[in-house]
C-alpha cells in the first residue's frame, strides 16, 4: 500500500505563530535549579545561568516559555522571588512538596529569556491569591516607573519595564489536585474580573483562560463551555493541556494518540464557537496548548521521593526513540490547526519532562529534541492543506489510523517547502508519491530522518543513540516526490 499527498501553494490553512514552538519552564525539580540556573557550574554566566544549556534552547529557537507554573503557581507569591536574593524567603512549596529558596524570580527569569532569544509567558495565582496579586504583578512587570510597584522594579534593579506580552489566568484551576480548585462558575468569575483589571492595568496584553487539564478530565467540555460564558469577551486563548505515556507498552496504539489529541483540538474550537453563537460576537477564541508532552516514565521513582528538598530530580522522563516519534507527531497536529492553534508549550524546557538535560558532566539531547528543532526550524511560514490518501489500520483504542501523519508548511520569504511525515508502521517502510508540482521551480534540498531498528533507544550524556541523519531516499521529478519512509520513523523532507 501506498501513500500519496498533492501539496498545492493554494490550499492553504493559516499562516503559523511561531509561538506553537514555545516551552515551560516551572519552579519544579531541576527545571530551574540545576537546569537554567545554576551559578557554580563551569558553564555559568556572571548571572548564574548555565551557558551550555542556553546554546541548546538557541539551536530549539524558543520564541516563547511560560513561566513560573504549572501547579507551582496556584500556591506561588510572587514577592518572594523579587528583591535582594539574601532576603528572599525559603518556602515549603506545595504543589511538589518541596523547598523553594526563591533564588530566581521574575527578574532573573525574564532576564535568562533575554539571553535565550526569547519571551515570558506568565502565569499569574488564581489558587490561593487572586485580583490583587495579579494586577500588582503586572504593574511590577510592565509598568515604565512613577508608581509603587514599577519604582520597585526600578530599585530591584530592572530599569525597563519586562514589557511581558502573555499572561495566564490561573493554571489547571479544573484539576482537583490544583491548590485552589474551583469548579467552573468559580474560575470563571475569578478570572474575569481579574482579567478586568489586569486591562486596565494594560491594555496591550493578551491573556488566556484555563482550559481542561486533558480531555480525560470529567468535566471536559462543560468545564470550557461555563468559564468562557464568563471571560469569552475579556480574553483571547482558552488553554488545553495533554500528555501522553506508553504504559501498556502497545507501540501502535501508542502512536495513534494523536488521533485523540487531534479530537480534543476540534472540540474545544467548535466549544468556543459554541459561546462566541451564544454570544452573538464577532470575536474569535484561539488555542494555547500551553502545556503537552510525553509523560509516564518517571512517574513510580517520584512517587518515592522524600519531601521538602531543595531541586530534587523530579518528572526526569529519559525519553526513547518511540517518545520522539509521537513528539513529531503531536507537532503535525499543531501545524493541522494552525488557524486556531496560536500558542503552544512544549512541557517542560529542562530536566523535567524535558528535550534538554542538564547535569554536571554537560547537557545532552533527548530523542523529543529532534522533531521540536525540526518543527522550529522549518515550520514557520503557512500552514497547507494537503490532500491525503494512506493505508489505514486499527489500533487497541482507535480506528482508521492513518499510518502516514503529515504536515507541509510553506515558507514564502524563503521560497521554502517542508513536509513533515511520519510512518507509524512498526514493521514496514511507507512509499510516499506526493505531487508538489505547484512549487515548479524548487528542487529537493534534503530528507532527514529519525529512525532506530529499537523504539525503546535513549540517548544519555555519553551516547547519543536517537539522532536524525541527512540520507533519506526522496527523489523529486518533474514536480513528484518519491520517497519511501522507513518503518517507524519520522521524515523532514525540504524543498527551496
Ligand atoms: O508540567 C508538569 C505539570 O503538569 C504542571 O505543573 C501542571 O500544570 C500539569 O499537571
């Protein structure tokens, strides 16, 4: 069986934000301490943070890291984190029943995205705080001087205004294991008003109200339904969160969750035009699936770890060949969505759930880093629409999987065309016929791919097992791609 794909430069479904590439970052395990901060490391700069981690989140060009949680945040002050660093107090925080010292906060984390090329997307508490704390904050952050909390900014040291366009109202206020959950009417009325005011507070800024914390959540969709009927016209995402995990050990219904991720896009878009009916508005709600990954494999060791430590290993997820693949996966169900899918968190950056690792000895690559610096690199652009046959086949849980999943952007400045493939067939190679004839005068510039004969293989500080190579078999003729796409794997094929 065959696969096939016409591309046309026409068929087109968005142009991409760049913010789909975006990471998480949250006060959690080594995320922080030991990952991005870590001031007597060799690789440390005069602000303590890690250089050789940087480098890596540079090659990932990150445009966007949410920040400081998670469920950190529900319980988080943010005062702590400001102000002389020997004054900052030690906390037990809550969420993952740690020590936090509070060495970073607000100023050093927006002054490490500077350093990284990148943005902050806050979080602000609505668990245990709420209005008051989230205005002050915003007035701290981006407020130029002359008031109370932008001339303390100024005395901690940060002249100018961090000027932080992206603000979360609240994270996983659905989940009982939030610190302040609420039930929907309650979020839903939290956050209005406190998205209320952070407008006055500034304008510019664009804010996201929480969505469910995954579609298995019981109260999903009717958790999105009720508090957007609350914040609908005072905000401009609704947020989603998904992790995935190989527990059964069924590889192939493993790389077909995407199917499920997929429906809880769609769902939460035709929610959202639900109320925007409703409402009778003209506005429309985007997406930030501010928070996805893989995440299973760390889950027993941290059930035995002793509480209230300072930076523990906690969420270090060593992720194999098979982790990758679905990672790819999940970025081409981004780019399908492009048009409603506006923002996007990798969860996490470092050390937790994370494509970067970062130990003493140095920092390494983990499978996920691949398809993530793919999809960075050459998803940027338009978003296209092409029409697609492949052979299907049942999986445990779902039907009619396709076994060829794909994505093709297309960079007009560039006069760039990439097709993101991948081949969920475990045993055989896919041969894939796809007509880009629209794109008359390009020619192939290359076919990489990520393949491993072991879907467990992990790479590790000394061995990089999972690494993609340039020796793909694609071949373009008069306008037609011939490729075969080995068994299990995933293909970036570029045209320019
Ligand atoms: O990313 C790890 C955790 O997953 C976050 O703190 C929380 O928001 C989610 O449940």
């Amino acid at each position: 069986d065959k696969a096939k794909m016409i591309v046309d430069k026409d068929f087109r479904i968005a142009d991409i934000d760049e913010r789909i590439y975006g990471s998480f970052i949250e006060h959690l395990g080594r995320a922080v301490y030991g990952g991005i901060y870590e001031p007597d490391h060799p690789s440390a700069n005069e602000n303590g943070f890690r250089m050789d981690v940087i480098e890596l989140v540079k090659q990932l060009n990150v445009p966007i890291v949410r920040y400081p949680g998670g469920n950190m945040v529900s319980a988080y002050n943010w005062e702590d984190g400001v102000g002389p660093k020997e004054e900052r107090p030690r906390r037990l925080e809550l969420a993952w029943r740690t020590i936090e010292n509070n060495h970073v906060g607000t100023n050093e984390f927006a002054q490490w995205t500077k350093e990284a090329n990148s943005e902050v997307m806050m979080a602000v508490n609505l668990g245990t705080r709420g209005i008051d704390a989230a205005r002050n904050l915003l007035e701290y952050c981006n407020h130029p001087e002359g008031t109370y909390y932008s001339d303390l900014r100024i005395k901690h040291g940060y002249r100018e205004p961090h000027k932080i366009k992206t603000w979360c109202l609240g994270n996983e206020m659905d989940g009982p294991w939030q610190i302040g959950h609420k039930t929907a009417d309650e979020y839903g009325r939290l956050a209005v008003e406190t998205a209320k005011a952070m407008r006055l507070v500034d304008p510019s800024i664009e804010l996201v109200s929480c969505g469910s914390s995954g579609i298995q959540m019981p109260t999903f969709p009717e958790w999105e339904a009720k508090t957007l009927d609350h914040t609908y016209e005072y905000v401009d995402f609704v947020s989603l969160h998904q992790y995935y995990g190989n527990q059964d050990n069924d590889s192939a219904n493993y790389l077909a969750k995407t199917m499920d991720m997929d429906h809880f896009i769609k769902t939460v878009i035709s929610t959202c035009d639900y109320i925007q009916a409703k409402k009778r508005s003209k506005k429309k709600i985007h997406l930030s699936f501010d928070e996805w990954n893989v995440w299973y494999h760390s889950k027993d060791h941290d059930t035995k770890l002793d509480p209230w430590t300072i930076a523990p290993p906690q969420l270090e997820d060593h992720y194999n060949f098979e982790d990758a693949l679905l990672v790819g996966s999940m970025l081409i169900t981004l780019l399908k969505h492009a048009d409603r899918v506006k923002m996007a968190c990798m969860a996490q950056l470092v050390n937790v759930i994370a494509p970067i690792m970062a130990e003493q000895g140095g920092s390494w690559k983990q499978t996920i880093f691949y398809p993530y610096m793919h999809a960075s690199a050459f998803g940027r652009g338009v978003s296209l629409q092409p029409v697609v046959s492949s052979p299907l086949h049942d999986t445990k849980d779902y039907t009619d999987v396709p076994y060829l999943d794909s994505a093709v952007v297309y960079n007009e400045e560039k006069e760039e065309v990439t097709i993101f493939a991948l081949n969920r067939h475990l045993s055989e190679s896919l041969p894939l016929t796809a007509d880009v004839r629209s794109f008359a005068d390009y020619s192939l510039v290359e076919h990489m791919v990520l393949e491993n004969d072991d879907l467990k293989a992990v790479n590790s500080l000394n061995e990089e097992k999972v690494k993609p190579h340039g020796n793909g078999s694609a071949e373009l003729k008069d306008g037609i791609i011939e490729a075969q796409l080995s068994k299990a794997s995933w293909n970036v094929i570029r045209l320019a």
